[in-house]
C-alpha cells in the first residue's frame, strides 16, 4: 500500500515539474517580438540547450529494450519474493492464497515485459536499428 501511495505521489511531482517546465519555456518564446527574433535565438547556443530540453528525455530504441529488460527482471522477482511469502505464511490461509494469486500474476507480468524485450531486440536487428 505504502508503494502505491508513493508511486501516486510521485506520479503527481513529476507532472508539476513538466506542467512547470512547459509554462516557462512557452513564456520564454512567448517573449519574442517577432518570427525573425526566435528563429536568431533558436540558432544560438541558448536556443540549442532550449530546444535540446524540450525533447523531455527521448530514449533510443536500445534504451527502450534495456529498460524493458530491467523491469521485467525486477517485476518478475517482485513475483517470486510473493510466492516465497505465500509458502511462509501457511498459517493464515486466506493471506497466503492471496500472495500466491498476486506472485503469480506479477510473475507473468515480468515475464511478458522480458519477453517483450526480447522480440524488440530481434525485431531492432532485424531493421537494422542497432548498426546506427
């Protein structure tokens, strides 16, 4: 419960921080007086940094699927510590069924997201995305 809550709450900091961002860049080319100011400015080193931030963190393919690959290895063990409890708490029935029907399905998850980077990774050397 305690992770859910955090993920909310960082969910929510992290769209202020790209709501804020966004007003100050939008207020920034907002300043300019004509079409001839902000294309000068874009041009410089200023407007590059300007123009380079607002990509917002694009990853290459090959970043896509190394991440694909480490949060299908922690989902996956994720689900195995879940069964693990599931098979220590025999005492409490309803629990442990409740760990064992959660480690599963998290398990699959992870699965599916190592799977999935997998096929990315065959599909990425077969479109020749990895020679670039």
């Amino acid at each position: 419960m305690f992770l859910f809550y955090g993920w909310v709450a960082w969910i929510i900091l992290e769209w202020r921080r790209l709501t804020r961002k966004t007003q100050l860049h939008k207020a920034l080319i907002e300043r300019f007086a004509s079409s001839g100011e902000l294309q000068t400015f874009l041009v410089s080193e200023s407007g590059d940094r300007l123009f380079k931030s607002l990509s917002m963190g694009a990853l290459t393919p090959k970043d896509k699927i190394l991440n694909s690959f480490s949060r299908g290895l922690i989902v996956a063990l994720l689900g195995i510590s879940l069964l693990i409890v599931s098979f220590v708490v025999p005492d409490l029935p309803e629990q442990a069924s409740f760990f064992l029907a959660a480690g599963i399905i998290v398990i699959a998850l992870g699965v599916g997201l190592l799977l999935s980077g997998l096929l990315s990774m065959r599909i990425g050397r077969k479109w020749g995305l990895f020679e670039k």
